[in-house]
C-alpha cells in the first residue's frame, strides 16, 4: 500500500504497511489531498515518460525562472531586489524570453532559488 499527500509544497510518500491511526491522521490533516494507492505497480516514474520529455524539451529558461520563483513565493519585484535591483519589468522580460539571462544573472538565480544554474541557461 502507498500513501501519497499533496499540500502546497509538501509530499509525503508512505510505502508499506501502513497502520490505521496513521493514515487517519493523514486523512484528519490533508484530507482530501490523500491519495491512497493499494497496488502501486501500476505507477510510473512521470521522468521516464514521452509526454515529460516533450515538456521539457519545450520549456524555456524563462520558463524555469517563473516556475522557481513562484514556488520561493516570490514576486518578480521581490526577485529584482534579491538580484541587487534589478526592475520588475526587467525579470518580466526574462520570463517571457524577450531577453536573455545572462551567465552573472543565471549565477546569483541558482544561489537565491538553490536550482541548478544550467536551468537559466
């Protein structure tokens, strides 16, 4: 049995025998976002798949800064201020693929966002 819970920016996932007072709990704390698996082997690693590497073949370094900053919580404003004062509409700009990120900017992303640098390149 697999228990798997989804909250905003948590996941708990519980192979095994699982007891019942457990998963009550689980139940009693996210309710609806439990998801409870009996025979997990008709799971699959969604990385392995055609449709994620289509995906990520299409997506952007744009992409991935929105993507980041938005799950840091943080606004485009707040970001440039993080970057040393960089204008909102300057990260904006970035996003959309208007204009490139550079290496020195890719580089202080990786530390405020702890991704990988490559993801901005």
């Amino acid at each position: 049995m697999q228990a798997v819970v989804k909250a905003p920016h948590t996941e708990i996932i519980i192979r095994g025998d699982i007891s019942g007072k457990l998963l009550s709990t689980l139940m009693e704390e996210y309710g609806s976002a439990v998801n409870i698996v009996e025979n997990d082997d008709d799971l699959v690693n969604v990385f392995e798949t055609e449709w994620y590497k289509s995906v990520k073949a299409k997506t952007l370094p744009g992409d991935f800064l929105r993507i980041y900053r938005e799950n840091k919580g943080l606004t485009q404003a707040e970001l440039g201020k993080k970057l040393g004062g960089i204008p909102r509409q300057h990260i904006s700009n970035m996003e959309r693929g208007q204009i490139s990120i550079s290496i020195s900017i890719a580089r202080k992303l990786s530390e405020i966002l702890n991704v990988s640098v490559e993801r901005f390149i």
